[in-house]
C-alpha cells in the first residue's frame, strides 16, 4: 500500500529526547517500511526514517529556540500534504485535528489517531461537527469521552525489541520517567518513595508551562528529600538502562491518561509498574502480573513493598503477548484496508481528476447561456467540476 504518514512537528521523528508520539510515528513508519509498504512521512527536517521524507520545517519546533508559533508550520505540512493527497491510498493523521477541514473530500481514505485527552468539552462540538473522519483511539477507556464520534478501531501502542529485558535490576531504586506536570504527578512519585523508604530517580522534561510547578512545588520537594536524585531528560539509549536498572517505575497520574507508552517500555525491560487507577491504566497493566493498579498512596507504597514478589520474566512475556510494534501494525494494516477510499489506486484517481476537468468544460460550453464569455463558461464548469459525479464511480477492489 502507498502510505502517508504525518507527525506533529513539535519532535522530530523519532524524538532525540521526550516525545511519545513521534516515536510511536516512528516505529509504526519503520515497520511498514520493513513490510514491504510504500511510506512516506511528513515531518520535521532531522528526522530519521526509512521511507521517504517530506521535509515540513528544519527542525523539529521545541527544540528550535527562533519559533514563537507552531501552528504555521503545521499549515505549510497541511499544504505539502494536500498537493501530495492523491499519490496515498491511505492517509494516517497523527496531529490531532488540525487536517479535518482539509480532508473533507477524501476522509474515506483518511485515519487520524488521537494520541492526546479528549476530556475537554470544546472537543465535542468539534468532532460534531466532522462526524465522517474515521478515528482511532489508542485505549478504549480514550473513547468514553467522544462516544458519537466515527471511532473505527482502538490500537494499543506497541514497541519494537530495542529495550532489553533486566532479569535482576542492578539499582534498587524506584523510577519516574516523563513531564514533571500537574497531571503526572511527581509530588505523588516523592510521597511513595518516602513512605517506602527508597530512593527514587527522576527522569523528566520541564516544559515551559510547567516551569511555575517545577519551581515552586517539585524542585523545593526533590531538595527536601535526600533519596529523590533529579537526572532530567534521556534519550532513548539511557532510558533501556534507566528503567531496566529499577525495582519498579512508579506511575502516579491524576488525568485520563490516553495510554501511557512508559509503562509498556518498563515492561519491556521486565520492570514492573506500580500506577494509579485512572485513564487507561487498569487496560494496560495486568494486576499482580505486570505490577500493581492502586488508588491511594498508601496503597502504592504497600505496593512498592511487595514488588520484590512479581516475576520480570512474567511482566517482560505480557509485553510480549500484547504491546510488540508487530501487533501494532498488523492492527494498523487490518484497519487500513477496511477505509472504503483505500482500494482507490492513485493513478485511477488521478485520471478520474482528469476526466471530470475535461467533462465539465464540454458540459459548460453546451449548457452556458448563448453567447455567455470564456469566463463564464469557466464558472459553470468549475461548478460542474466540483461536484464529483467521475470521482463517485466504482473502482473498488484493486490493491
């Protein structure tokens, strides 16, 4: 199949730091690549890919100190992306809805998978009013907050094996690995580790609007509590050893969490997590198997107590069973293939553009009114032009 890929732009692909979703872009771009698929990515200029790259900035915007707006550069990947629609016979949106008034005439053809909350309320007029984009939620506890939404699957993210399995953690300690923000609460990481009395490693980005929170709540905690160690961002490479060395990653969030993608990595290493029930956390851990879903601190920190008894080759075998970026993209290829626009292959489509040109301009100069100038005769065939009549005939069924 001839698939477009479109990242955000905020990392690049994949990221060199943070960044969940453009490495779940990255790994599902990979593995289509290795399948044998036509892929091409729309993204940031440093990115790394396999496929075909469509270059959409330099690099990637957070990293970028001179831009002020993101918003502009995801309008010019718009643009990139609209004069490239027709090449694609499936078009995979990763940006939220940005894309949704562009693709209007070929969403049969589109998938947009929403990696971020949807629990705010302006979201529900919004996907009122684009009722055909076929979505993907990445939990099914992501969709409860957009039920009359065109919801066509739900796909658990899913890794490649580039985090090895750590049978016996070398470092004893309890980690926190992601954004020090409100919703993931670290306060509660320091709390746990406290009341367990282990050390605790956190690993974390401070995004500006989280500056105030690091400053005047998180920072004064980690200086207070001698067994909190305060490390920052990782790459990818630091991060197998980081969660690897740990007794267990602690995942205190207070949001709807969509998925979660560290607490599959912890499990990859055979590192078991120990996380609050919310969002799509009893989903994806398996109680007593791959860790422990609490409600409490005083639960977590019992749970913290008791880690020393689950199994990491059980935990490493559940990421295994359920989160391998193979699964990821058969789960993916399946649903591509079910988009009524997909056996649409892009050369039938470029004709079919082709010949409704060329039908409306016979059509305008019969029915324009006698004597009616070249630009009018223009108006009526563009007016005939858009309405499609050549692009709604059956070719269906070719790969």
């Amino acid at each position: 199949m001839r698939i477009a890929q479109i990242a955000p732009l905020f990392e690049r692909v994949p990221p060199r730091l943070y960044g969940g979703t453009e490495r779940i872009v990255s790994y599902l771009t990979e593995e289509l690549v290795r399948q044998g698929h036509q892929v091409t990515l729309f993204a940031s200029g440093d990115s790394e890919t396999s496929a075909k790259l469509v270059r959409c900035c330099d690099v990637a915007l957070r990293l970028n100190p001179m831009v002020m707006d993101p918003l502009p550069y995801h309008v010019i990947m718009l643009e990139e992306v609209r004069q490239r629609a027709n090449e694609f016979d499936i078009l995979h949106f990763h940006i939220d809805f940005l894309h949704a008034p562009v693709v209007r005439d070929f969403a049969d053809r589109t998938l947009t998978t929403l990696h971020g909350r949807l629990d705010l309320p302006d979201l529900q007029p919004l996907y009122r009013a684009f009722r055909d984009l076929p979505l993907i939620s990445i939990s099914n506890d992501q969709r409860k907050y957009l039920q009359h939404a065109n919801w066509t699957g739900t796909v658990h993210h899913g890794l490649p094996d580039n985090l090895s399995f750590q049978p016996k953690p070398a470092g004893g300690y309890l980690a926190f690995l992601g954004r020090i923000a409100p919703e993931k609460r670290p306060d509660r990481a320091i709390e746990i580790a406290a009341r367990a009395e282990m050390p605790l490693k956190v690993a974390a980005k401070v995004d500006r609007v989280d500056e105030a929170y690091w400053e005047e709540k998180i920072r004064p905690m980690i200086r207070a509590h001698s067994n909190v160690e305060f490390i920052g961002e990782i790459n990818e490479h630091d991060k197998a050893r980081f969660l690897g060395e740990a007794a267990a990653l602690l995942f205190p969030v207070d949001w709807p969490e969509p998925f979660g993608l560290v607490m599959i990595e912890a499990m990859a290493c055979g590192t078991p997590v120990v996380a609050f029930r919310r969002g799509s956390v009893p989903e994806i851990l398996e109680d007593g198997t791959s860790g422990f879903v609490v409600d409490t601190i005083e639960q977590a920190a019992d749970a913290v107590r008791r880690i020393a008894n689950l199994d990491r080759a059980k935990v490493r075998a559940e990421f295994e069973r359920r989160f391998t970026v193979e699964r990821m993209v058969r789960d993916y290829v399946k649903i591509y293939r079910t988009l009524a626009g997909a056996h649409v292959i892009p050369s039938l489509r470029l004709k079919a553009r082709a010949l409704r040109s060329q039908a409306a301009r016979s059509v305008a100069a019969e029915y324009a009114p006698a004597g009616a100038t070249g630009s009018l005769q223009e108006e009526v065939g563009s007016s005939l032009n858009r309405q499609d009549f050549i692009g709604n005939m059956p070719m269906r069924g070719v790969q």
